[in-house]
C-alpha cells in the first residue's frame, strides 16, 4: 500500500456524530475510503450505508472491528464501549480514531495506549477543538511566545438548548467524562509542556433541576492549576437557547488570545427589530471544519504514523483532570492529580 492509496475504513456507531463522521469521511477525506458501516440497532448501519453509497453493514461492531475487509476503524459508539473496541482493533493490526472518551478509567486508557504503541499503529483521539481554524491559530501564536508567559485560561462549552434529553438516560458524570473533556484537552493544548497538578470542582442540575437528587448534573464550573504557574477555568451547560457556544482565551504577560464564537459567520445584521447574528446550532455545524480536519489527519497519520495527532497520552491528561473533579465533588474540595494519576 503506498501512500496516495486511501486506506477502507469500517466506522462503528452510526448515530447523530457517527452519521456526520461517516458522510464527512465518505465525501471529504480522499486519503480514506469508507467500506464497512456498522451499529447493533437493527437496520440503521445498512440504512445509512445505503444512503451514502457504502459497500457493506453490519449490526455486529466487533466484526467490524477486527474485519480482514478494513485497514482502519473510527469509533463512535457511546463512551463505555469504546475501550473493548479499540482493543479489538488494534489485535487486528488496525488503525484506530477513537472519540473521546478514549477510556473511562486510567488502567484502561493505558492498556489500549501501550498496545498502539507496541504494535506501531495509530491511535487517534477525537479531540476536534485541535483542529478548529480559531484554536489552532491560537495555540501557534502561544507556542510563539507571542502572548509570554501563560497565566489565565478560559474554556468554555454550551450545549445548544433547549435541552431535549432524558436525564434519566444520561451516564453518571458525562459532564465531566463527554462535555468538559473536551475543555480540559483545550486547556492542555493551550499550555504546551506544562501539567495540571490540581482542581476544584463545583457542579449542579440547573437545566432541569427536578432531576438533581437522582444524580443527574447539567453545569459545572472547574478550577485547575498547573505546574508552570497558570490557573485556568472551564465551564459547561447543557442548554444556551442561543445555539452552540465553545470558545476559548489564554493570557500572558505579553499580551492575551481568543478562539471561538457561537456565531456561524462574522456578518452581523442590523435591523429594524435589533442587532442579530446567525448561530450554530449544533456541533456538527458550528464545528464542522474541525471535524473534517481530525479526519484528515488520521489518514496522514494512517500512512505515516509520525505524523501529529491526539493520542492516548493526550486522553490520559484530560481523564485526570475529569477524575480529579468527580472526586472533588463528592468530596467537596480541591483535589490533587497526584491523587488520581496513579
């Protein structure tokens, strides 16, 4: 196989994220081929598959994991699945995306990280933020020095509302594990070579807080310190009626960088019935750019595994982080990395 060869690609999980990641693939990323659709719900991988012009589905994921048909797998299937799948994969001798969460314990999350390694294949993260223009051009001009020495950051992350699910159906901690680990990876990304040493957690059902005693949690504001020095914040919520919000800010003694904007463009309308901006209101649209741009560099990465990418390491910060609020909030105060990173 030579490098300008598109590598076939099973993609498992085939609902709202994996239908916009397999269209994405299938239209997009000419250095991936889209062979194989799978999802256990009966119908729903061979419906899309037909819809997109894919070969085959299945509604067994583990046959697509370790199919002799593919050279690569991207998961997106719910977050307590993906390990088991992942490891499957790479038994294989398969390329694996894998959506965040890669893991939702450490133990696991450097099994399957070790495994990659030792057998020399990739094992992408899906932490798209990386690769949204706004980020990425941020993170170039911290590396640069151009902002000094970090000292603030900022995250933030604001499901579009109103919120529609059913809280009893939502796991334990998703906020911190599926919302906000997307903000801790940003701020990570946003301090290159330093490490979260520590984090206060506070959290609450505010969105729907008739579901509060049973668990469920729908805001969180967290505090973190690393060890260069900097203090960040990151803040989620599951319903902004205005659409889709992710936005992120370093600050240094240099000066300061913003990334991001609910707004799908900068045009802005003023009319007779007020000032207005158009907003995205969902991932998927506001974000589409990044997701396209993680794709394609799975596919570099595919055929030249030194290529950059988030790997298991990168998921390993981030779940600290998440495990380090989970204990705060039970426990009601700050916590130590150090008591988690074992």
């Amino acid at each position: 196989m030579t490098a300008t060869t598109p590598r076939r690609v099973a993609l498992i999980g085939t609902g709202r994220i994996g239908t916009h990641h397999a269209t994405t693939i299938h239209r997009e990323v000419p250095g991936l081929d889209l062979v194989l659709l799978a999802d256990p719900a009966d119908g729903v991988a061979q419906r899309l598959a037909d819809d997109l012009g894919v070969p085959a589905a299945t509604a067994d994921p583990m046959a697509a994991a370790t199919s002799s048909d593919v050279d690569a797998v991207v998961i997106t299937t719910p977050a307590r699945t993906h390990v088991d799948l992942v490891s499957a994969a790479l038994d294989a001798g398969k390329h694996v995306f894998c959506e965040k969460p890669l893991a939702l314990t450490l133990e696991d999350n450097d099994r399957v990280t070790k495994q990659a390694t030792e057998a020399g294949l990739v094992l992408q993260v899906g932490f798209n933020r990386r690769y949204d223009p706004g980020f990425a051009a941020a993170r170039k001009a911290i590396e640069a020095g151009q902002i000094g020495d970090v000292q603030l950051m900022r995250s933030v992350t604001r499901d579009p509302g109103p919120f529609k699910a059913d809280p009893t159906k939502v796991p334990a901690w998703t906020i911190f594990y599926e919302t906000l680990i997307h903000d801790f990876d940003l701020l990570n990304f946003f301090n290159p070579g330093a490490t979260a040493t520590s984090v206060y957690a506070r959290v609450d059902a505010l969105v729907a807080p008739e579901f509060r005693d049973a668990g469920f949690l729908d805001t969180a504001l967290v505090s973190i310190r690393y060890d260069n020095g900097a203090l960040a914040t990151a803040e989620a919520n599951f319903s902004a009626l205005y659409g889709y919000d992710v936005r992120g800010e370093a600050f240094g003694n240099k000066g300061m960088v913003t990334a991001g904007d609910a707004r799908l463009t900068s045009m802005t309308a003023f009319l007779a019935d007020g000032v207005a901006a158009a907003t995205g209101r969902s991932d998927t649209e506001l974000m589409h750019s990044s997701y396209l741009g993680e794709f394609l560099a799975f596919a570099d990465a595919a055929c030249d595994p030194s290529s950059p990418y988030p790997t298991g390491l990168d998921n390993r910060r981030s779940l600290e982080i998440a495990l380090a609020c989970i204990r705060s909030v039970e426990e009601g105060r700050p916590v130590e990395l150090s008591e988690v990173a074992s």
